[in-house]
C-alpha cells in the first residue's frame, strides 16, 4: 500500500517548499502538506506550529532521508526544521492529539481553555515536550521564590 511519509516539517512554507523542490529535483515524488487547517477546526490550534510537512512515497522513504541527511550535514538544510529533542526525526505534531479519531477534540478543546498544555509530539520516540520552555523563578537559600525587588 502506498502512503505518504513525512520527511521534514516545518513552521513556515519557504523552507519546506526549498527541501520539497529539491526532492523532486533528485527525481523523487516529494509533496507538501499544509496541516494549518486541520489544526485550526479540529484542533482549536489557533496558532498552527509544525504544519508544514515534506512528505514522499512510502517506497521513497529510505532514499529521501538518505538525501536530505546529507543536505543537512554538508549544507544545514533542516535548519529551520522542527526536530525531536531526543531522536532527532522531524516527523513532529503539534499539538499532541490524535488527528484520527474523534476522541481527540476532547483533549484538544481542553488545550484550547488552557486546562491542559499543548505540546510538541514525535512520531518516532514519542516523546512530547513543551511549545515554551518557561524559566524557573529565582529561589533564595531556603528555595522561596525571591521578590522581584527588595524594599
């Protein structure tokens, strides 16, 4: 059966349009999925982030990532690309829910009252990790939070 494989994604179209044409320029059927609708209306995902996906054919799939391993490496070509903090792939969701089922509006519309965190989510290793890294406050010796400003 054939189907699509994302090979990239991104938050913008130019750098994905880059790698997609360069794809296609190596002979390969590379395509790009916009998702920022899909994660707008079934989401609630106002701010889409990793909606650009670079995607080929399943029999494809071995020799695009070969390809554009080897842009990065001598080119840095997925600079702009979103990566996974513990693998490394660029197959990445935001937010975290499921598009397949209907069982993930629910926790999606949780997210979008801010009940829970939207997170970015690898499709590989499954790891999850936050859209914004919070800074930790400052803590005296006793590991109180220290007022902004003493009197």
């Amino acid at each position: 059966m054939e189907q699509n494989i994302t090979v990239a994604t991104f938050n913008d179209r130019a750098p994905a349009e880059k790698i997609a044409q360069r794809l296609r320029d190596a002979g390969l059927h590379a395509d790009i999925y916009d998702e920022s609708n899909e994660q707008k209306w079934k989401l609630f995902n106002l701010h889409p982030r990793a909606h650009m996906r670079v995607r080929v054919h399943s029999s494809e799939e071995e020799r695009a990532h070969a390809l554009v391993k080897e842009w990065h490496e001598t080119e840095g070509a997925l600079t702009d690309a979103v990566h996974c903090p513990e693998c490394g792939s660029s197959k990445i969701e935001f937010p975290q829910f499921s598009r397949r089922t209907l069982m993930g509006a629910l926790p999606a519309a949780l997210a979008a009252t801010g009940v829970i965190a939207k997170e970015y989510y690898c499709e590989d290793c499954h790891f999850t990790w936050p859209d914004e890294v919070k800074p930790e406050p400052l803590l005296d010796a006793l590991n109180w939070p220290r007022p902004l400003s003493l009197p």
